[in-house]
C-alpha cells in the first residue's frame, strides 16, 4: 500500500463551493447511502496523490501533522486541529462527513501537582496545549466512518467502526475495531469501548455485540462507497 501522505498543500489550496453530498441516518450510522447520493462537483475537492479527497471548504489546521494512508474522504466544514503539535493519523478509505471537529486531548506534561494546568481533565477545548501541557496524537484505523457534527477528541479509533451524526468522543477515549456509535451518543472522557461493541446514549453505554462477520462487510462497505463517490465525480 502506499506510504502516509501528509496534507500540507490542502491548506494553500483555493476555496471553492461547498459540496452538498452529506446526509446523516435516522439512527445507525451503519448506513451511509443517502450521504453518497448527492450530487456532487469535481471542482468541490482536492485530490491527493494518495487519492484522498479532501473538500475546498475542509479546515485543515497545521496540515503537515496529518497523514493518511489513502482512498479517504474528507468532506465540507470539517475542521482537523493538527495545530496541537502532535499528528493525526488516518487509516485507507475512511469517510469524514460534513461537519466533523477533531481535537487533540491536552493532559498534563507531568504528574507533579505543583505545576498548574488551564483546563479541567473532562473539558472540551479548542485551545493548543499551555506551558505545563502537551497534545496526544489522534490514530483512526481503515475502513472508519464518522458521521455529520461529530467531535472528536478520542486517542485511537479502530478500523472498521461506525460513528454516528452529533456524537461527542470525549478526551482520551478509546474505540477499539468493529463498533459502531449510534447518532448522538456521548462517549465519556477515558471510556475504552471494547471490540464489537454497540453504543448508545448519552453517557454512551454499551448496548449490544456484534457478530465477528461485521468486519468484512465494514471493509466492502467502505471500499464500495469510495469507489461510488469517485465514480459520480468523474460523470
């Protein structure tokens, strides 16, 4: 597979208009069909040399700290805070919808209780690490999918999960492979969720299983929509 391409040009990049192929589920963000049949314009994205497409109207911040391994899509009004210091890592064919935020968790340099931080462990900031704090990198696997207005500020997702629209991962969280995260569930700050797992709710909590089979059909998935997507871009 081809190697981690940063996105450094997509910053420079003109704006151009918003594109207009988001949608959100009803409840399970397992399907992304009504996102993928929206008319869509060429000229909307930027298309890496990985095959990423990352939309105009995308906010890529501190460009050269994220990286991804390809055939990914980041979609309008999405803001990636890799101004934080530490890198963003994203798998092969993820989707990004409308919307999404992604932010570092910020934690303390030390354990020392004599040197202050500026921010309670539980909050959801948008600010760059301060003196006494240093940013935790953002690991997302292959074969994600983060629905519409979700904010991210989780440590690692694994590959194969399935986020949904107006969710909040709270700071270090951890969502291991093959889960899915219904709309407008709230991930605790340090909840892990293990593999297979459903979530919902608000504290998020664990709902159900899911059959081992799921990965396979997460990964078809994933590559079928990517290759849709590109294909009503090139009509």
């Amino acid at each position: 597979p081809p190697s981690p391409q940063t996105m450094a040009s997509v910053v420079s990049a003109p704006s151009g208009s918003r594109p207009e192929d988001q949608g959100s589920s009803s409840q399970g963000p397992e399907n992304n069909s009504s996102s993928l049949t929206r008319a869509v314009r060429k000229t909307d994205y930027i298309r890496t040399a990985a095959q990423n497409y990352i939309s105009r109207s995308a906010n890529i911040l501190g460009a050269p700290n994220l990286s991804t391994k390809g055939k990914s899509i980041i979609q309008a009004d999405t803001t990636i805070h890799g101004d934080f210091g530490a890198p963003i890592h994203i798998g092969r064919y993820c989707y990004i919808e409308e919307g999404v935020v992604m932010i570092l968790s910020v934690v303390p340099i030390s354990s020392d209780p004599l040197l202050a931080i500026d921010r309670p462990s539980s909050g959801y900031y948008e600010t760059p690490p301060g003196k006494n704090e240093k940013a935790l990198p953002i690991i997302i696997g292959s074969h994600t999918q983060i629905g519409s207005n979700t904010r991210i500020q989780s440590v690692t997702i694994g590959s194969c999960v399935r986020i949904g629209s107006n969710c909040t991962l709270s700071p270090r969280s951890k969502v291991h492979d093959c889960c899915i995260i219904e709309d407008n569930t709230l991930i605790p700050p340090d909840m892990v969720v293990p593999p297979f797992s459903r979530v919902r709710g608000s504290p998020g909590k664990i709902i159900g299983t899911l059959p081992e089979c799921c990965g396979g059909e997460f990964v078809e998935g994933c590559v079928q929509d990517y290759l849709h997507f590109v294909r009503r871009l090139e009509d």
